[in-house]
C-alpha cells in the first residue's frame, strides 16, 4: 500500500515539475522501466534513492511521502 501511494507520488511530483519518465531516468541515472515500476509500486527505490528522487525533484525526501487524502 505504501510503495503503491509513493509510486502515485512521485509521479504527481515529475508531473507538477513537467518532467517525462525519460528526462527523470536521465537526472537519476535510472532505466525508464525503473522509473515506471516505481511510478506503478511495482518496486520501490532504495534509501538512497529516495534521496536522488527527492533532489531531482527539488523536494524534500519527506515530501516524498505527503500524501492526499481521498475525499469522500
């Protein structure tokens, strides 16, 4: 559940940031099938990579896991 709602995350934030899965995997060094099994919480990245993310992305390693709650 979590790895899914980090996937959602990190991929609003490349979005917000106007970011392709392609131009991601490139500042990352990452494959874009990475990006995408992450994106999709398929695989989570490491520690480490959390930090990578969060730089590219010009966020916090904490925004990272800001989630929106549903509204009913």
């Amino acid at each position: 559940m979590l790895q899914k709602k980090l996937g959602r995350r990190i991929a609003d934030l490349r979005r917000s940031k106007k970011l392709t899965q392609e131009q991601l995997a490139e500042k990352l060094g990452y494959s874009v099938e990475f990006i995408s099994l992450v994106e999709r919480g398929v695989n989570a990245p490491s520690v480490a990579g959390l930090e990578k993310f969060a730089k590219a992305l010009k966020v916090e390693v904490g925004d990272l896991f800001v989630f929106e709650e549903k509204k009913r």
